[in-house]
C-alpha cells in the first residue's frame, strides 16, 4: 500500500511539475497545430464499479522530451452517493486511480497524428473498513487531429489490463481553441469497462 501511494503522490507531482515547465517548452512540443505539452483539468461523470454511478475529477499532463516522443500521467477521484452491496454488508465507494507512462506520434496526414501510449496504472477502491488496490497496464491508440481551424478532434481505442484479465475500451473527444493554448472540450472513454463523460479545460504549454 505504501509503495502504490508513492506512485500516486509521483503521478500527481509529475503533473504538476509540468505546469511549472511551461516558460521551458520548445517547438518539438508540437506536430503541425498538435500540442504534445499541456495540462488538463476532467470535471466527470459516469458509470463505474458495479455499475454504479460516480462523479468526480481527473488532472492530466504531458510534456514532450522530443520530436516524436513524450512523458504523459493523470490522477483521478471518483465517488459514489450509491450503495453497493460487497458480500453482506451495503455500502458506498470512492476510488482513486493514477497512470504514468510513455507516448509516441507521427504523422499520416495534414496536422493529423496517430498517437500511441503505454502506461503504468493503479487503482484504489476505498471501503469503509479496507482498501482494494489493483495495478495494470493500459495501452492507448487512435488518431488526433487539428485539420480544422480552432478545432482538435481525436478517437481511438484502448486495452487495459488488471485483476488478471484484459478488457477493450474506447475514447472520443473533441476541443475548441478558445485561445491559441487554451481549449474547452468535450470527452467520452471506457477504460477497463468503466464508462466516462465529461468537460476538459486543456492549457498547451
């Protein structure tokens, strides 16, 4: 347990180091309009374990090493106002969950990307009395694209694995440039079978 909340505190620390980086981006951040150093603020919803529904927030960033390559980690909290029955005793949930990992692009047409990552995941089901703690693998690929003018729109597909079994998810979203760094987007994912929506506020560095 000590060791997965190290992991989580380094995700979260990692993101925010690369808030403070800005003032040090450089062009390779960029593929065309795509910006591959940013940070991101997920207010959501969704449907989560047990099929119960669940709110809460997730900080994502990202920060490009080269031309073709780049560092990504998010933390998120979720909790329930549902009661989920476990073995005999009802009850309601919060989670947390945390990746880290590695993400490489290149080009397939006019300031459009396919996009590839792996990462290192973690996640904590918090009981009353316990906690439940699973670590994973979780593989990202799909396409973004700004080929339209103040727009970044992305899609594609995911596979994570934990608790000894695979699952295949998916992910949409698309972004308005309210500013040249600064978007307002929409965004819909399924990563391990737990279903997300929700607004992100992006900031390219």
């Amino acid at each position: 347990m000590k060791n997965v909340k190290v992991s989580l505190g380094l995700a979260l620390s990692f993101v925010l180091l690369l808030f403070s980086s800005q003032i040090y981006a450089q062009d390779s951040s960029r593929q065309g309009n795509i910006a591959y150093s940013n940070i991101s603020f997920f207010a959501h919803g969704g449907e989560g374990v047990l099929d119960a529904d669940f709110t809460g927030g997730t900080v994502r960033g990202s920060y490009a090493f080269s031309e073709r390559f780049f560092f990504l980690a998010d933390y998120s909290r979720q909790r329930t106002d549902d009661t989920i029955t476990i073995g005999p005793v009802a009850t309601k949930v919060s989670t947390q969950q945390g990746h880290l990992g590695l993400g490489f692009h290149t080009p397939v047409a006019s300031n459009t990307d396919f996009v590839l990552t792996s990462q290192y995941a973690v996640a904590i089901v918090e009981l009353p009395q316990q906690s439940v703690t699973t670590e994973g693998v979780l593989v990202n690929f799909g396409l973004r694209s700004r080929a339209i003018d103040r727009w970044e729109l992305a899609v594609g597909g995911n596979y994570s694995s934990q608790l000894d079994q695979g699952e295949v998810g998916y992910s949409l979203s698309g972004h308005y440039y309210l500013k040249p760094q600064v978007s307002l987007g929409v965004n819909v994912e399924s990563v391990f079978d737990v279903k997300v929506y929700g607004v992100i506020l992006k900031h390219d560095l």
